[in-house]
C-alpha cells in the first residue's frame, strides 16, 4: 500500500511541479517573497529554498500527499537542514517526540539578538542550543502528560528586551 502512495505522489509531484513552482515562485505571493525565504530558509541555496516552497505548498493544497515529500526527499541531495524542517513543519513553537522518555521543546528563531534563550518545560528552564534556524532543548518527560513549554529570548528589538511565549500541550 505504502509503495503504491509513494508511486502516486512521485507522480502527482511531477505532474504539479511546473503548476506550483509558476503560481508559487514566479507569481510572488507575499508569503513566497524572497525576503520571506530568506527568514524562514536560512542558509539554504535557490534549490533547496524552492525544494521546500513547492513541498510545503503541496502539503497545504494536499494534505494526504506528505509521501511526495517523503518521495522528494529521497531525491539523493544532502537534506539534513530540510530534515528539521520537515520535524517542525506543525509550526514554529512546541514540542516533538524524541522517544518515550524524552520530548524536545522548539521554537524558530525569529532573528533575535539573542543575548540569552531559554526554553522551559513546567518552570524549568535551560539555555536552549541552536539547530537548523530553531532553538531546541531535550526534556526527560512522560507520554500522556500536560506539561507548559515557554521560551525566553533577549531582543534589543522587543519592549522590554524580552521576547516570552508559553503554551500548554500534552505529550
């Protein structure tokens, strides 16, 4: 089953490709221009920055064709930077599952100054390391607990000079 699914969005992927990459890039939506690419694509060459546009833009219009990112990443490119991108598609700040003891918080950088950045899981904060334009930091916890992540960040550019979010999730 998984091979035929892989086979149709290999397909599908082909077939859309030259329709997304024209309404998508060429067209310049204002959450497709360059500058956009360059925050939410840091590092990353034309290839890759448009790679990940057209594979975020088929997950939005078709939800059940994450194996044609799945397909496309097996493209024989180097995409380690594309792998955390792909972990942290569900959004810019939460937690994943690193195995049953032990989930990661995350959170993107925004392009802080960054003179410090926590992140805190139920009041417990540590400095937070920086991997693939996200801060992350690895916390022992339980499957089916309730847990407040936060993140603290120095911004020269924020009043107050902090930038501070917090949410409550399950794991």
């Amino acid at each position: 089953m998984r091979v035929v699914v892989i086979k149709k969005a290999i397909v599908m992927s082909s077939f859309f490709l030259g329709a997304l990459i024209n309404s998508t890039i060429l067209n310049a939506h204002p959450q497709h221009s360059p500058q956009h690419h360059d925050d939410q694509y840091p590092h990353q060459d034309t290839e890759d920055i448009i790679r990940d546009v057209v594979i975020d833009e088929i997950r939005r219009r078709y939800p059940a064709a994450d194996a044609v990112g799945e397909a496309l990443e097996r493209s024989g490119h180097d995409h380690s930077h594309r792998h955390r991108r792909v972990v942290h598609s569900h959004g810019d700040f939460g937690i994943e599952a690193i195995n049953r003891n032990t989930l990661r918080v995350f959170h993107a950088d925004y392009g802080w100054t960054a003179g410090f950045h926590y992140l805190c899981l139920n009041d417990q904060c540590y400095p937070a390391q920086k991997q693939g334009g996200f801060y992350v930091y690895d916390f022992p916890a339980r499957l089916g607990q309730r847990y407040t992540i936060m993140i603290k960040v120095q911004d020269d550019h924020t009043p107050g000079g902090q930038y501070i979010a917090s949410k409550e999730v399950v794991y």
